[in-house]
C-alpha cells in the first residue's frame, strides 16, 4: 500500500471525526486529502473498508445510539441534529434500519448495557468534597473506593497510529501498536522521560462491529512534527473532563468504561460531550504474579 494514501486518508478519517456534525461533501472531504473524487472514493474504500458516504453515515448513527444511552435528558432531535442529520425523520428511518429498533426503544434499553447499582457517597452524606476548587466524587465500589476529579485539558497535538478492527481480548494488541510508533518516534528524538502515553477511543464495543472498532495509541509531539505513512498527526481539543484513576486487569477495562460512563456520569449533573475519548496511561503494576494496568480514564463532559 502507498504509504501516502494511508496518510491521506488519515487526515480525512480525522476530518470527518471532527465535523461528524455538519454537512459532508465528498468534494469537500476529496479535498482535505487532495484527490480527485473518483480516485479519492476508490482509494478510501481500499484502505478504510467503506465507501466515505457508508463511513460517515454508520458512525454518525453509532455516536447518536451512545448519546441515546448516556444523556438521556438529551430529546432524539436533538441528539440527532447533534450528529449531523439534517432532520429527524431522516435520522428516524436511518437508525430502525441500523439498529432494528426505533432510538425511543434503543434508549429504553440502557439498563441492560449497563450496571448503575454503585452508591454515590457523597450524595448519601448530602455533601462533596472539592480539591483545588474542583469538585471530587467518592463512589463505594464493592472492596474499593474510587474517585472522580474534573480536569480542564489544553489542546494536545499528538503523533499517533489509528487501527480498524477487533483489539478486545488480544493482549499483544496495544503493545504492536506502540511498537510502530515508538520505532518512529524514538530515533527522530520525539521521546524522553516526560513522555505518556493515550490510547483514544472513538467507538463503543457495545455498539460497534468488531471489525469497524476504531482506536488510537497516541504521544504527545511538538507542533512542528510532520506525518508519515502510517503516523499521523492531530490534535486533542482539550476541555473539561471527568477522570478516575484505575488499577485494572487486562479484563477489567470494559467495566470501568461503562462504570464511568454509566454510573458516575449519571450522578455527576454533567453530561456526555462530543470530544475525545481516552485512557492516559500511567504505569504498570505487578501484584503477586498479575499483571496491572494503572490509568486515568478520561471522559469529556459538559453541563446539562
């Protein structure tokens, strides 16, 4: 494969991410990766597996069905013009044939994706605790406590390498992943000591094909980093984020997402925001011959 198509057609798959809300124009998208549109339709469906059009409508539905799930005082118009349909009778027809359910019946079903049985503590004392001014959420989980700060990002532009397709239950995945990019960034001098690591989510394993799941693993480059091939470069918007910290099992990272999302957010009078999605990593632990992963999960987060 051209290595710089995939570049190419890196900038369009992040493009479309983050204008999913607005119109779309093949002449438009062709443009950002300075193709024809016929050769750009061609080239895309080679690499991506979709044409443009397959693409951005499917994630366009798959990120209103996750909003249904995870802001439900958000109306189906609203979460629907929020994903860039025009209006919501298109939106209506596109996701009962997506999905095989009406998004009224999709969003009813949340319970069943979902465990929201863990006690907000501080809601049973009546009080929360703040830290530096920002607000601290105690939740008791089963044996363990855990704790929910809202960090303000700043814009990040990071150096990354994207993948489409399964990851769950492979351990060596992420560490392939890593290899790539650290192959390339080490010798060009884009890593030292400070150097952390993000691996950026764009889709829910609950809603999306395996084969169609999209992620990142991602560090932190100076702006004058240019892509390459498989590397491409973006950035993270920054904002307002809702992050716990975890020390997790290779099998334990499901839960945590939905805990978050789905039990936390649900308590915290914020809502889900249209932002990146990611796990900063912090280390690795070895506690009696098992493996721990340590992470700040991070979920961008508005007020209602």
């Amino acid at each position: 494969m051209d290595e710089s198509n995939k570049d190419r057609i890196n900038r369009v798959v992040d493009y479309i991410q983050a204008n999913l809300d607005k119109e779309l124009s093949v002449k438009e998208i062709s443009g950002v990766a300075c193709f024809s549109e016929f050769h750009f339709n061609r080239i895309f469906k080679n690499i991506i597996g979709e044409s443009v059009y397959q693409f951005i409508r499917r994630i366009r539905l798959e990120r209103s069905a996750g909003l249904l799930l995870t802001n439900p005082d958000k109306s189906v118009t609203e979460i629907a013009l929020m994903c860039g349909f025009g209006n919501s009778s298109s939106f209506a027809k596109s996701f009962k044939n997506h999905f095989k359910m009406n998004a009224s019946k999709w969003r009813g079903k949340s319970n069943s994706f979902f465990d929201r049985n863990s006690t907000p503590l501080q809601i049973d004392r009546g009080k929360i605790s703040f830290l530096k001014g920002s607000p601290v959420w105690t939740f008791d989980k089963e044996s363990s406590i855990r704790q929910v700060f809202i960090e303000d990002f700043e814009p990040l532009k990071i150096a990354y390498v994207r993948n489409i397709g399964p990851y769950q239950g492979d351990e060596s995945f992420f560490s392939k992943l890593y290899s790539k990019l650290f192959s390339w960034a080490t010798p060009r001098g884009y890593v030292n000591e400070k150097t952390f690591t993000l691996n950026i989510y764009h889709d829910n394993p609950e809603i999306t094909d395996n084969q169609n799941l999209r992620v990142m693993v991602a560090i932190p480059v100076g702006n004058d980093v240019k892509p390459e091939g498989q590397i491409g470069i973006t950035k993270i918007n920054g904002g307002r984020y809702g992050v716990c910290r975890f020390l997790l099992k290779e099998d334990e990272f499901k839960e945590a997402w939905n805990w978050m999302s789905n039990v936390w957010l649900i308590n915290s009078g914020y809502e889900w925001d249209n932002r990146e999605s990611f796990e900063r990593s912090i280390g690795e632990e070895n506690i009696e011959d098992i493996r721990y992963f340590k992470v700040d999960i991070c979920i961008p987060v508005k007020v209602k």
